[in-house]
C-alpha cells in the first residue's frame, strides 16, 4: 500500500502519476540473502575436499590461541593486565580474519581481537600493551597493517571503511576486514559504515562475531530481525550466515569475501554464530546472566574439537604434530609470561609522541613544560620546576607555566 492509497483518502489517484523510478531497489534483493541456516564444512560431504595444508595451519593456530587466551587469562589474574576480554571458543573467528587477508591488507580489530593481531604475526606482548594500561597502542599500526584496538564499540567500522575508499580513489590493491560483535551492531556506526560502504561500493568486509551476548544483554534483546546477517541486503550487500567455530567454512567465507571486494564487487556483511565460552572480561560474573548449562553445551561445540575430529578422520593428526603444535603454543605462552612479568620501561614523554603527525602548539607547550619538571626530578629539585610550578601540578588552562607565576 501506497501513501496515496492509505484509508481514508478521498483524493482520486487514478490520474496521478506514480512514483518516479528513483524509488526502485538498485539491485535484486535475492542473491544478498544469507542461507537459513549457518554455512558448515566439517561434519559435512564437502569436507574431504578442503586442503589438508590449510587444516593443519588452522588447527596449529587455534591451539596456539587457546593457549594465548589462558595465559592472557592468568597474568590478569595475577594483575599484570588491567583486564582481559578473552576470545576463548571464538578462536576460529580470530584465525580465520587473520588467515583470510594478504600483507597488503588491513586488519580493523575491537578490543577483544588481540588474537586477530596475534595470528597475523604481531608481537602478542605489544597486541596487550593496551590492555596493560601501558600505551594507547603498543604497535605501529602502519607497519603490521592493523588498526588500533577500538574499545569503543564499533568505531573502527567507520575508519575501515575510510581507508578502503581511499585505497581505491589512489589505486591501491587494499582490502580492510573490520571486525565487531553482535552488540556492536546496535552502534549507529555500525549503520553509518554499512551504508556508505555500499553506496560507495568500497573494498571491505565486516565479519560480526554473533557470540550471544553484548555483555549481558542477549541477541534477542538488541534486535529482531532473522538473523544479523540479513541487515546487509537493506544497505545492498551481500550478507552470510556461518558457524563461526567451524574454522575452514568461515575461513572460505571471508576469502571469497576478500576476493570479492579486490575484484570491485564491494562488501560483504558476515555473521559467524560462535560463542564467549569466558565471561566478558575478567570483571564480568557471566553467571548472572546465562547457565553453566548453556556453556557446556557449547563446550561441546569447541572449534578445536571440531577440527580435530576432521584431521583424525583423515589421519592428518599424528603425534609428531600434535607434539610440535602443543610445544610452540607452550613457547609463546612462556615467552608472554616472562615478559609481561618484566616491568616495562616507560618514557613519560611518549604521552605526546604518536597523537599528532605535527604536534600542535598546546601539545609542545605541554611537553615543554612536563620536559622541565623531569628534568628538575632528576636534579634533585622535585618539589619545584624552572617555571616555578609544582612538579605535576598543571598549568591554568589555557595559559603558559609562566604566565601562572606569582
């Protein structure tokens, strides 16, 4: 029904015209829909043709995040890390974002995609220099070709979608893989970056990790449509629905959802159904609002466990692998543990290093003024500046230190 064929009119619209063909959908909604049900390798006929290489890569990877997680885990415990949002029974998610893009391409992470990070090669202490409290980032986000941990629910979609417009306005071969939770989709960010990737058809992916919960609060609470894959065909993308701990299915989405925006297809929204096994962080009683009932059955579908009974039924898992894979999660795992349990060595004057590419006046004001009272620390002189202020006392706003002396 029309506006003009709403009850109660008592105009005679036989005359007018119909709308102009600007209304029309630009592009048959069809192809967009996700399947019903999620996508599925293992456990399947399609299965036995999946690359014996790749499944042994994604099988020492995901055990060598579980192993990443628990120790993680246990240096929060032991207040090492200020906190800890654990990705435990989401490590097929995190491989397979890693596993999915080339060098060339960008790696947009939220706060809980430190093994994202880590399984694209980026060193795990500086993945958790964040985390520490230590930096705002401890890597150069240029050099590993990852974005900063956004804390801030899906901010980060935005910026990925940013800098794959620009990478294709100057010709660059750039994907970007931006990756989110479920809560993260009641963020209008998310919105506001799903459609201007599709209306500027730019080289992106978003993968949603559907883990249940947005802290507390249950899917079904934040949304009510079929599934979160679904919201990509009103933006005019294709939307997939996978199982999120099947690590080779989702592995096979993203790449071709990687190969599709390289090729000027655009994006492509993904939902992996998976499940936070931990509680949201280590300040979360999970157990508040869900069952220990629930979580083992989720237990039962742990990604490592389900690759495994893959790799066992091709005689792929042999105990020389098995080995191998188990002593390199245990060398990482020891490596992290000996360094995050080194104090770091700090300079306070980092706090004005990477905010700008050109520091702005009040930014070298600060440093000028933070420099000397350093210095008057070291001289033995801490009670007093060479501008006179107390040391980390702060100038009045907006005023130089020597404008403030008596």
């Amino acid at each position: 029904m029309t506006v003009l064929e709403q009850p109660g009119s008592s105009r005679n619209t036989s005359d007018l015209p119909g709308p102009p063909p600007a209304w029309r959908p630009r592009v048959d909604p069809g192809p967009l829909l996700p399947d019903a049900e999620p996508y599925r390798l293992l456990g399947t006929d399609a299965a036995g043709r999946l690359d014996p290489g790749l499944l042994t890569r994604l099988y020492a990877q995901l055990v060598r995040g579980r192993r990443y997680n628990a120790q993680a885990t246990a240096l929060t415990r032991q207040g090492r890390l200020a906190v800890y949002p654990s990705s435990t029974g989401q490590e097929a998610c995190q491989v397979a974002a890693a596993l999915a893009l080339e060098d060339r391409d960008w790696l947009f992470p939220s706060y809980r995609d430190t093994l994202a990070a880590v399984a694209r090669g980026l060193d795990p202490v500086q993945a958790l220099t964040l985390l520490r409290g230590d930096w705002h980032t401890g890597y150069d986000p240029q050099e590993h070709r990852i974005a900063p941990l956004c804390t801030p629910l899906a901010t980060q979609l935005p910026h990925a979608v940013g800098l794959a417009h620009a990478a294709r306005l100057k010709g660059d071969d750039v994907v970007a893989l931006a990756v989110v939770g479920d809560g993260g989709t009641s963020e209008g960010d998310f919105h506001e970056a799903l459609n201007f990737a599709a209306v500027w058809q730019t080289p992106v992916v978003f993968l949603v990790q559907n883990n249940g919960f947005a802290i507390s609060v249950p899917l079904a609470k934040q949304t009510a449509a079929p599934s979160l894959a679904h919201k990509a065909v009103g933006y005019g993308m294709p939307g997939r629905l996978v199982d999120g701990n099947d690590a080779p299915a989702l592995h096979e989405v993203l790449t071709e959802a990687v190969r599709r925006a390289r090729g000027g297809g655009g994006p492509t929204l993904v939902e992996a159904v998976t499940y936070r096994i931990e509680a949201h962080t280590n300040a979360d009683d999970a157990t508040r609002y869900r069952t220990d009932s629930e979580v083992e059955t989720w237990r039962e579908h742990d990604p490592i466990a389900l690759l495994e009974h893959e790799l066992r039924d091709r005689d792929l898992l042999t105990e020389e692998f098995v080995r191998t894979t188990q002593e390199g999660a245990e060398e990482l795992a020891a490596g992290l543990r000996d360094r995050m349990n080194a104090d770091p060595e700090l300079d306070p004057m980092d706090l004005f290093t990477h905010v700008f590419a050109e520091q702005t006046s009040q930014l070298r004001e600060q440093a000028a003024q933070l420099r000397a009272e350093l210095a008057a620390e070291a001289a033995g002189h801490p009670e007093h500046t060479e501008h006179g202020a107390l040391a980390g006392e702060p100038a009045a706003a907006g005023r130089s230190a020597q404008e403030t002396r008596p």
